[in-house]
C-alpha cells in the first residue's frame, strides 16, 4: 500500500506510520513492540487505506479531458452514418465553385526520397507562374516539403497567401528523440515555414502512455508559437473510430492547430469514415473550448471525386466557417491538374 502524507493527520490512533510490514498489519508504528501491537483494533479502522486507494485511482488530467466526449464508438454505425452523409449531400456539391475552392484548400507537396533543390525550386515557380497565369483562380494554400527544402521555398516562393509548410518532428513515424524533434522544427521555422506538420507519437497512444505523447505535442506547440502546428494522427494504424476520437481529442488539447488524418506512409490512410470522426471532435471540441481546430484530409486521396467526399463531410459536420483554406486542407498533390483541369474544361498539366 502507497504511503499517504496526510496519514498522520487523519488517523485519530496518531500513530507514526512508516509502511515498512514490521507487522500483521503492514504498517510500522514508533511505539511498537513485538508484543503491543493493536493495529487490529484500532488502525485499520482509521480510513487510510481508502484514502491512500482514492489517491491511487485518481484519473489524470488526459482522462478528465477525455471524459467531456463521447469516444466510445461503433465502427458500424460510423460508417453508416459517413456514407449516409455522402449519398445524400456530395452531388450538390458537385460543382465548378467546389472545385475552385478545392484547389485553394490543396497543400501542394513533394515528400520524396528523390527531392532535391532544383525540383523544389521549379515546383515553387509553378505556383509562382499560376498568379499571371489564372488570375481569376486563388493560387493554393501552401507548398509543403521536408525541412531542408523549406529555406529554396522561402527564397523562391514570390505568390501571396501562399504558405511554406513542412513536415518535422521525425516525420513520417515519429520515432526519434525529443531533443531532435524540437531541434528539427525550430531549425524549419528559421528556415521559413510557417506551418508544421509533425506526426502523433502513435506507439505511446497506443501504450496508453497519454502524458508522454501530449508532453511532446505540447512542448512542440511551444517551439511554434503563432506558427500553425497540424498533428497527423495516422488513422490507418489506430485502426477503430474510438481511438481516431480520443487521438482527435488529445491533440487539440495538447495544441494542435489542426488534426490531419494521415502521412501517406502507412495503408489505409485517409479514409472518409476517419474523416467524419475528426470531424465530429473538431465540433465537439469547439462547443466545448469555443475554439476553431481546422481538419487535413490527407494520404491515398486520388481523385476530385474523393475530394468532394471530405469537402462533403466537413460542410456537413462542421459548417461554411470552415470551408476555407484557414480551417480545412486537402494533401494529395495530384489533385492539383486535376482540379484544374475541370474547372478550365480541358486537359491541363500545370502543376506537373
């Protein structure tokens, strides 16, 4: 049994309890003998031993937060309730203004072993070159890349409202020391990005270890300051709608800026039910805190059709304050012609 400190105050025996098992009774007392121990008859009774196991069982303050949202879901009737959602709503948003919006909403990214700087610079010129070249179109939200690219992004970009973001944090897994992780960011941030993008400690989630991983979250969030922190969650890998909400949940607690649903490392990524999910705790979270999380879809997303499935979720789910590029993203650089493409009414290969 765990010492209680307030032990001595709370027991009218006012025995000195060391907790050491000299007796029967587990405890040791300054006025014990071999022979005159009454522990038996009077100490037990004192209520320490509740109060030392209320002390135990008290939750933490991840738990606490926790507890203010419904997280324990079905898979089942998730994925009913996402493809009701789609089958009713998507078609009205099937639209040349949608589609506009999309492209706004895109984080064009290069996340390849291959990158080097003379493909990052021309990438950034591309989106450079869209300003002259579509003027009545708004340019893409931001070009995303590894942190060593982010300095040739930040000397070449030249289109307004156009942001740097990059990975960081041990991307994509996650798995490396914490010093490295802060390093790695701060070091981002002075190159010029003004957003990160770092993946969730997964394997502490998963662990349970809930203090560990917001302790990292957080103190990332630190490093950032006013700059925007997105937390990946890697949907794919917590595997049911329970763990998705909780995740959710303790990375906007811990900081996050924005919650995004995958690296596209891992398989599945983004799916629409993960989508939906999120979604459903950026609401939850918002009547709660009063406080805006903007949502990424991110990871195996292929076409405007699955773009317009997510665009669909989050206008139903979340409402039009969150139909901009401030509070919702879409990464899948593909996209990007695509999009184009129909709303020109032609083949186009721009981006490429």
């Amino acid at each position: 049994m765990r010492y209680n400190q307030n032990h001595d105050n709370a027991c009218e025996n006012k025995h000195e309890h060391h907790h050491e098992h000299s007796c029967g009774c587990g405890h040791t007392h300054s006025d014990y003998t071999e022979n005159d121990c009454d522990c038996d008859d009077d100490c037990c009774d004192c209520g320490c031993e509740e109060e030392d196991k209320e002390h135990l069982h008290q939750p933490s303050k991840y738990d606490v937060a926790l507890s203010k949202y419904a997280t324990h879901l079905k898979d089942d009737e998730i994925a009913a309730q996402t493809a009701r959602i789609i089958e009713k709503y998507k078609k009205e948003n099937d639209t040349k203004e949608v589609r506009k919006l999309l492209l706004n909403c895109l984080d064009l990214t290069s996340l390849k072993c291959t990158d080097n700087e003379p493909g990052i610079m021309k990438m950034t010129e591309k989106v450079n070159d869209f300003v002259d070249k579509y003027p009545e179109l708004d340019n893409v939200a931001a070009i995303c890349v590894y942190p060593n690219m982010a300095e040739i992004v930040n000397d070449t970009l030249e289109a307004d409202h156009v942001k740097i973001a990059c990975v960081a944090g041990g991307f994509p897994s996650s798995q490396t020391f914490s010093e490295i992780k802060v390093a790695e960011t701060a070091m981002a941030i002075h190159a010029g990005a003004d957003e990160i993008d770092i993946v969730l400690p997964v394997g502490k989630f998963l662990n349970g270890d809930y203090e560990g991983m917001c302790d990292e979250i957080e103190e990332l969030k630190d490093v950032c300051g006013d700059k925007t922190l997105k937390v990946i969650l890697e949907t794919g890998v917590l595997t049911t709608a329970s763990n998705i909400k909780k995740a959710s949940i303790l990375a906007m607690y811990s900081g996050a800026d924005f919650i995004k649903t995958s690296t596209g490392k891992e398989s599945p990524a983004a799916t629409p039910e993960a989508a939906y999910v999120m979604c459903k705790a950026i609401k939850e979270y918002f009547l709660e805190t009063n406080k805006r999380i903007g949502f990424k879809a991110a990871g195996g997303i292929k076409s405007v059709e699955d773009a317009l499935s997510y665009y669909t979720i989050v206008k139903e789910v979340l409402g039009k304050e969150w139909l901009n590029n401030g509070l919702f993203r879409i990464g899948a650089s593909r996209l990007a012609d695509q999009l184009l493409s129909e709303i020109e009414g032609k083949d186009l290969k721009f981006f490429s």
